[in-house]
C-alpha cells in the first residue's frame, strides 16, 4: 500500500483520493463479475454458459498419439519390475500395492463380473481412443459423451446433488481464472477481481474404483482427478481441445500421475459410433 | 485542483485498464496484451508420459502414432542406428518439437526493450544438445526461403491469454522420434503453450509436406523446477567411432531388408502393421483394421517397400523467389549470396575489387551488377565459375565487362601484348577476370561461345589461391563430379564456401556423365566440401556453405546430402549386382523416401535422369576396374 500513500502525498487531498481509488477499486471489481459468473455491467449475473470464455462444445475426435502403444494396441500385462518415480518403465508411478493388483489383472473375471468399464471411469476415459460429444445440459452443466463406452460426464459448475460412487464420480467445474485485480503500478491486489484465462479447471471426486490404464492399473475411491480444458486454434483454422490431467491417489500412487491428451474438433457427429465397455 | 485532476485520471486509468472495459488499454492491459502470462524460469519435462521415447529412444520399427507418409516410413525403415556414427551426426541438436522431449531441464527468459519495457523475445535454452532458441515477439517476419535452416529454426510468438503460439520455420532435417522417423526441412511447427500454475501443457502441430501425410500434432507436460537444477550443458565432440571406414560408407538398410523391422512388434505381440506409423495410426478406428491379423499383415507388407507406381515430385518450396528480380542475403563476413538469376551467384566484397562466384543464367546481368555495385566500392575483379553450366556462366560476357581487374595493367599482360592481340591481350585489366579449371574453357570454346563468356584464366589440378580482399580465397578442383571441370570457392576468413551444383538444395544432383561426372566423383566432391567445414555449435552454423541453386546451408545439410547419395547408390548397385536392368532398377524406385523431398517427374533434371547417371556411372565405373584388371 506504500504507492497509495505515496500518490496522496502527492495529491495533499487523502480524502478525494481516497474515494476515487475506492471507486476504482468497486468497478473492478464490478469487472470481475462480468468476468466471472457474477454481475455484468448493470446486468443480471452471468450463469458458466453465457459467461463462458471459451467453447467446448460440439463434437471432438481423439488423436492418438500419446501413450500411442497404451491406448491403440491391445492391454498386457504389466511387467516387473515396476514400482518407482517413473513407473519402471510403465509410465505410471505406481506403488507396490497397485502393482500387486496389476499383476493380478484378469480381463475374463472382470467381463464374468459385469466389470469391464473400469478402465472407462473418469480417470482413463478421455484416454479411450473415440468420440466426444460435448453440450451444455443446462446453464450450470456441462456435459461430456463419449461414444466408446457409451459414458457420460458432468460438470457442474454450482452446487450439485450428485453423489457419485460410479465410474464419472462428482466433477466440479471452473472457469480458471487468474485472482487479484491487477492495478497498475501495484501489482496485484489478491483478494479482489479476478480475470479469465480461457481454460476450464474441472475437479472430480467420489470415483468409483477402476483402471488408470486398460491392463489393470488401478485408482482407488479416494482418486482425486484434476483436468484442465483448453481450446486452441491453428492458423490453418483446426481447433483442438487440450486436456491435462492429475491423478493423486494415496493408496495406489507415489507421486501425481500426470497426462496430456488431445482431441481434433469435428464439424458433424460424423463417425459417432457409441459401443459397449470392453476389457480389451 | 490540479492535483485533484492528476488523482482523477490516476483513478480513470485504473478504471479503464480493467477488464470490465475492454482489454488492451495501455500499461493496464491484463493477460491479453503482447506480455501474456509470464513463464520465465526453469522446466523439465513431466516424464511419466511417453516415457519410452526420451531423447534418443525409441525402438526400430516402432513408429505408430505418427503420421508418415510413405516417403516418411521408408526413411525410418532404410535407417540404420549406426548412421549416428557418421560425424555429422554425432553432435547434432535436437530440433524442435523433439527438443521437448529431452530428460534435461530448460529455461525461458525474456527479453525487453530497456527504454519501453515491450516484450521483445523469449529465449528458451534446452540442456539436452543446448539448444539455444529465440520467439521472436516484437512482430518481425520470418526470414526469406533462400535464408539458413538450423535445429532450433526461425520463431515467432503471439499471447492469447494464457495460450502463447510460437510459429516455427527454417528447420532442418532432424527426427520426430530417436529411431529414424524423421522431419524434413520443409516443416514447420505450430506449439501452443498453456501454463496452468506449475505446469506448462506444450501441443505442438509439425506439418511437413516431405515425409506426412496428417499434422503432426502432440501434447506434453512440463513442469516448473521450484530449484535451478543446475545442469544445463552437454558436452559433445565428433570423432571416428569407426576407425579405417570409408569416407563414402553412410550405415544404411535397404528397402524392405531391415533385420530390426519387426523386432518392436513381436516383442509386443502386435501385428507389423500396427507400427509403421502412418494418419490412420491416429484415428481411433485403426484399431479395427488390426483384428484381422492376415489383411493386417498382407498391408504390412506393402508399406515396408516402395509401391508401384507414379514417382512422387518435390513438395519443397523452390527458395528461388523467380520473380525478375535480384535478392541480396548477406551469408557472414564479406560474402554475400545474390539470388534470382537462375545459379546461385556468390560475391566477396572488400577493399578490392569484388571476388564473384557464378554469373548466373545471365538474364539479369544488369540488375546483378548493380546489386554487386551497392555492396562495395570497386568493380568486379574476379569471377570464378564452378562449371561450365549455361546457370554459372551466362553472365559471365556482363559481368566480365562490367568489371576490371587492376593487377593487370601494368603488369606483363598489360605491357608484352603484341600489336593487333585479340581477346584478353587486347585489353587486359579492363574486364573483370574469369576463372575456371580448365575443362570449362575446353567445354566452352567446343560449344563455340563468344570469347568474352570463356575464362581465359584457368587452372588444370587441386587448387587456385588468392589473398584477396583481406582473406585467403581458394578454388578447389572436384574432379569428375557434376562434370570433369567443377571446382568450390573457399573464403577463408569469411567461413564460406561455395559449391557450385556439387552440391543443389533444390533437386538431385545433376551428374551430367556425358561431361565427364560420375556418382562416385559427385560422393567424394562433397566429402571434399565436409573435409573443409566446421560447426559452430551442435551442427549448426560455422561455416556456411552457397549451393548452386536453394538456400543457404552448414555441414549438417551438406552431409545429409552426401548421406541422401551414398545411400540411393548402394541400392542402386545392390540391384544391379542381383543382374536388374536400368529399366528394372527405375521401376523399383530407390529414391522413393527422397522423391518428396527432390524428385521430379518433369523439367531438365527428373529423377528417373539422376537413376540412370548413378545406373551409368556405377556401370561405367565397373568396366573401367574390369578393364584395368
């Protein structure tokens, strides 16, 4: 607060000053409103989807390439030796309990069990190579189809009643936002305003335990998954939508499993194919 | 009450600077204006991801996911892990997007206009093989097509929130993936950087015309370093790994023949098709084609050869800009590169009198003289032509007389010429002079062309030297090449050479074995070019090599060159020892993984030409050793 002293030494009024900056201060932080969900200038509070800064919608297609000889080519096994910082190889940092379970990985049980959407929960499933439908299921819902596997994810970005225990668990969502109101010549201010940055910050809970990877690598129910969305464009005029993703789960990882996967934007529902969970 | 004003407009500033209003307003324009979010600080890449592809991994034969082209899988496929041994090859940096993929740590730190504060550049420095690299964000073009390539190549950058886009051109041939799969010098590179807290999200887009088929397009993780991880070198120095081999040995498989091809995919107990890479491999319905496991490899087999059919021509954009004008790129110290009249014209400048290379096509003399008079003082002295070629030499009668060489008058020439002389006793001193080894002038006065075209000053064997313009400059004879009468130009000081078409960024070299090149010739000409380079750093820069026709070029590209002959060679005798006609080897295309790159179906020089002059000249060769035992 020294540059706010120093400028009404300057100005020898401390009480006009004052008011003028606080004046400042209250339109932006009318500015985060309109920014955030709350209030535009002189209007009613945006809701997430009138307010959204960016457009996931429509229908995405994967490309894969990430992780390519995971998610192409069929599962095996995991081989020993594994646990460490780098997975031992298999690109997951799993501990010696999630390995012990890996290992014991059994496709056919799973399918005999009605199981074979493990790998399908919200922690893998934007790693399953197909198709993404996305639509605002209301003005505080965002939703996510996947036509492998026919699963459906929502993002509520309010209150929700969801009280997950399935495969897509309970997934809040945020538009990111930077926070504190940038003034000039004081840096920023934390605890007033905020500004988007275009990205969608989604926080998923309450998962019903299944796969990290199709060959049996698992997560737990106390799985914390944490995505980022963003949409890029290119100059040729092909856009993508980014997703990056943190996986920490203290009972069967050593450090945060972190993943990138992408998606090309299609401008139909051309090759939508939903099909069943498979374990293979 | 002035002062009331001055906190009134501070307030209004602080107002109007705000989101609410709009943004770009000034020095309170938030995340949108040209500064961005601020990623300055250390990274490393989040390796749990890909982990099996770190610097240079990966296995041979394991290329899914990427979207080769046929060209682009054949290069993989014909690699040999033992090209790594080649000199050129040891030391050479990682280009990007493969830099990215580096186990070491890099850095971004900006540059700004000390008087404005405007974002100027961002540099990047990787560890792994040092790559420096500079984003450009003042809003500067990217470089001409006839400009240098290096690894890290030419960047641009724009914010978009939290998005900075970095275009990326002027790249050299460098991997996509440490296994052989390769990016052409064509491509170019779009990255997307996002940064969310800690973590920076890269996508990166490659779109190569020369060995893709789909963008490339990739995402990874970087994660910022809370500590200075300290270890940002990495020593490398070339040496002879294979002591005693041959200077024109390049390790090499040939098509369909690669022992290693299906190690990859037993190991993983997935069909050969599944990973010899290709768009579909991207499309979550390839998936399908692998169920069948006999189509899949009957497919296999098909994409592990050259297909039959049409050859395929250059994708690469022809650096010369064929628009009647003359382009002037200073290459380093006095030497300059003059582009636009057909061959590419090298040019010396200095107190001297000006030392040139070439004369071109010679439809453009005038305006290549009135470049060439902007760039120094003194007239033309001396023209050096690298072959006899109508491309080196058309303006030679243009530039000659333009020109004058001062060492002469006075001199023997100038006082001993008889009464009456002709040509160059008639006058000497007032023309520049014209240089040539001496087959040019035979090649010359054979084809009858007027005297002031022909070099009268000419030399038989190895070398020519002058110190001239503060430098020692050095012709080399390359005996039997492109023609019997091929010489380089070396500018000592400067650290350029000049190459005439020994060496042509544009096409297949064009061994004219009716006068008197061969391959062979051709091989060792460049191995005589590489013998006379260094780099600067990591196979970049040093010296910088003039072709005779495309863009400017160090060794790296030289070598790859050389490496790109050697290689079409061996299968072009690999064929003709199994007893194949040229007619049979043509048809088996050899040059299927380059055709993209330098091919031609139509024009003076196609590649079925450049097959037979390799066909011939191995033939030639035989018969001769035959002959002599």
């Amino acid at each position: 607060m020294r540059g706010l002293d120093e400028f009404s030494v300057i100005t020898g009024n401390r009480r006009a000053v004052g008011l003028l900056l606080w004046a400042a201060a209250f339109v932006a932080m009318t500015g985060v409103n309109v920014m955030g969900q709350g209030f535009g200038p002189g209007g009613p509070p945006q809701s997430p989807k009138a307010g959204a800064p960016s457009d996931l919608t429509g229908y995405w297609v994967s490309v894969v390439v990430e992780d390519w000889r995971y998610r192409m080519l069929p599962p095996t096994k995991v081989k020993p030796p594994a646990p460490g910082i780098f997975g031992g190889g298999i690109g997951v940092p799993v501990n010696p309990q999630a390995l012990k379970v890996a290992l014991a990985w059994d496709p056919d049980k799973d399918e005999a069990a009605g199981e074979q959407c493990k790998s399908y929960g919200a922690t893998n499933l934007m790693r399953v190579p197909g198709r993404l439908h996305i639509t605002w299921q209301d003005d505080q819902t965002l939703k996510i189809e996947t036509d492998a596997g026919t699963q459906t994810r929502l993002f509520h970005f309010g209150p929700t009643q969801d009280g997950g225990g399935d495969w897509q668990g309970v997934s809040h969502a945020d538009w990111e936002a930077l926070e504190g109101l940038q003034v000039p010549g004081l840096g920023r201010l934390s605890g007033i305003g905020s500004e988007k940055t275009g990205s969608l910050k989604v926080v998923t809970t309450k998962l019903k335990p299944g796969y990290l990877r199709k060959n049996g690598i698992p997560y737990s129910d106390k799985a914390v998954l944490t995505e980022y969305y963003d949409v890029v464009t290119e100059p040729d005029g092909a856009t993508y939508l980014l997703i990056t993703s943190t996986v920490e789960d203290p009972v069967y990882l050593m450090a945060p499993y972190q993943t990138t996967t992408h998606f090309r934007k299609q401008s139909d529902g051309s090759g939508w194919s939903p099909s069943r969970c498979t374990s293979r | 009450m002035k002062k009331i004003t001055s906190a009134v407009a501070f307030a209004a500033v602080v107002m109007l600077s705000h989101p609410a209003f709009g943004q770009g307003f000034g020095f309170g324009a938030p995340i949108s204006a040209n500064t961005g979010i601020d990623i300055s600080g250390t990274w490393s890449y989040g390796g749990e991801q890909d982990a099996d592809y770190g610097t240079a991994a990966g296995s041979v034969g394991d290329y899914g996911g990427i979207p080769l082209n046929e060209a682009g899988r054949l290069y993989a496929l014909a690699w040999d892990a033992s090209r790594m041994t080649v000199r050129q090859q040891q030391c050479a940096g990682y280009g990007i997007p493969y830099a990215y993929f580096s186990p070491g740590n890099f850095r971004f730190w900006e540059e700004r206009d000390p008087h404005t504060q405007q974002l100027v550049a961002i540099h990047m420095w990787f560890q792994t093989s040092e790559v420096r690299r500079t984003i450009w964000m003042d809003g500067r073009p990217h470089p001409p097509a006839w400009a240098p390539h290096t690894f890290a190549g030419f960047s641009t950058g724009t914010w978009d929130k939290n998005v900075l886009t970095i275009t990326t051109t002027h790249l050299k041939r460098a991997w996509l993936r440490g296994n052989g799969v390769p990016y052409s010098d064509e491509a170019t590179v779009v990255e997307k950087l996002v940064r969310h807290g800690d973590r920076i999200t890269v996508f990166t887009v490659t779109k190569d015309p020369v060995f893709l088929d789909e963008p490339y397009s990739k995402t990874m993780i970087n994660l910022r370093n809370i500590k200075d991880p300290t270890a940002w070198l990495y020593a490398c120095e070339d040496g002879e790994e294979i002591v005693g081999r041959r200077e024109d040995k390049v390790p090499n498989r040939l098509f369909g023949k690669n022992p290693y091809m299906r190690e990859w995919a037993d190991k993983n107990g997935v069909p050969l098709l599944a990973t010899l890479g290709g768009g579909i491999t991207t499309h979550p319905e390839f998936a399908a084609k692998l169920k069948d496991a006999g189509a899949a490899e009957a497919e296999a087999m098909k994409e592990i050869v050259p297909k039959p059919g049409p050859e395929q021509t250059s994708r690469a954009v022809n650096p010369d800009p064929n628009d009647a004008d003359i382009h002037v790129w200073k290459v380093q110290g006095n030497v300059y590169l003059l582009i636009g009249d057909g061959g590419n014209i090298a040019v010396q400048v200095g107190d001297q009198g000006a030392f040139v290379v070439d004369s071109g096509a010679g439809k453009l003399s005038d305006k290549v003289i009135a470049a060439i008079s902007k760039l120094g003082k003194n007239p033309i002295q001396f023209v050096v032509n690298t072959s006899f070629h109508p491309d080196h030499t058309g303006g030679n009668a243009a530039l000659g007389n333009a020109g004058q060489d001062p060492s002469l008058p006075g001199s023997f020439f100038g006082g001993q010429a008889p009464t009456g002389a002709t040509g160059f006793f008639q006058n000497p001193g007032h023309h520049a002079t014209l240089i040539a080894q001496n087959n040019v002038l035979v090649r010359m006065e054979a084809a009858k062309l007027p005297n002031d075209m022909i070099p009268p000053d000419t030399y038989l064997e190895n070398r020519r030297r002058k110190y001239h313009n503060g430098e020692l400059v050095e012709i080399f004879y390359q005996p039997n090449a492109i023609t019997d009468g091929d010489s380089i130009v070396q500018f000592r000081r400067s650290d350029v050479i000049a190459t005439g078409d020994i060496y042509d960024t544009t096409r297949y070299p064009f061994i004219d074995l009716k006068s008197g090149g061969t391959v062979q010739g051709e091989i060792s000409a460049l191995n005589s070019i590489l013998n006379k380079t260094g780099y600067e750093h990591d196979e970049d820069g040093g010296t910088l090599i003039i072709p005779g026709h495309g863009r400017i070029s160090d060794e790296y590209d030289v070598a790859e060159y050389r490496d790109m002959i050697a290689i079409i060679r061996d299968r072009v005798q690999s064929m003709m020892d199994a007893g194949a006609t040229v007619e049979q080897v043509k048809a088996a295309r050899p040059t299927a993984d380059y055709d993209t790159r330098f091919g031609a179906t139509s024009g003076p020089w196609t590649t079925d030409m450049f097959v037979e002059a390799i066909y011939n000249s191995l033939k030639q060769s035989a018969s001769a050793q035959a002959a002599r035992n």
